[in-house]
C-alpha cells in the first residue's frame, strides 16, 4: 500500500516545470516532483549528520574525503571484477 497522498499547489519557474514534465514520462510531474523532494530531504538531513559529526569531531579533511573516494573506487572495481568473473 503506497502513502497517502494530497494535492499542494507549487509555484516554479516554467521551464523547469516543463522539463520536470518532460521527464517525468508515464508516472507524471508529480511523481517526478515528490522523487526529487526526497532526495532532496535526503540531503539535508545528511548535511545535518555531518554538521552534528564535525561539532564533535571537527571538520573532515580533504585528505580523508579522497582516502575514502580512493577506498569506495577500490571497493568497486574489486565488486566488477567479481561480477565479471562470474559471468
């Protein structure tokens, strides 16, 4: 059963409405509309924990921002060659 749902009015430029719609193909502007709001909910609550993490932890480095883009790129050319292997 999805959620309930209820009809809001929303002012936007026109034409980002128009390619809103024209993305939005067969599940409508709508649909299209409420997947990009929680994405963007999504967001900032993750900014959020990250405010709250470098409070109490201090700021993240660039350093271990690319120590751990370097790991997440092993990680997944490791995980495609597996896949590959196994094909």
């Amino acid at each position: 059963m999805s959620e309930p749902t209820q009809k809001y009015s929303i002012t936007m430029p026109r034409d980002i409405a128009e390619a809103a719609r024209a993305r939005g193909g067969p599940s409508g502007l709508s649909s299209y509309v409420a997947a990009a709001v929680a994405r963007q909910i999504e967001r900032d609550n993750l900014n959020d924990l990250i405010q709250v993490a470098e409070a109490a932890h201090g700021p993240i480095t660039d350093e271990e921002i690319q120590a751990l883009r370097d790991q997440l790129h092993q990680a997944r050319e490791l995980q495609n060659r597996r896949g590959a292997d196994g094909a």
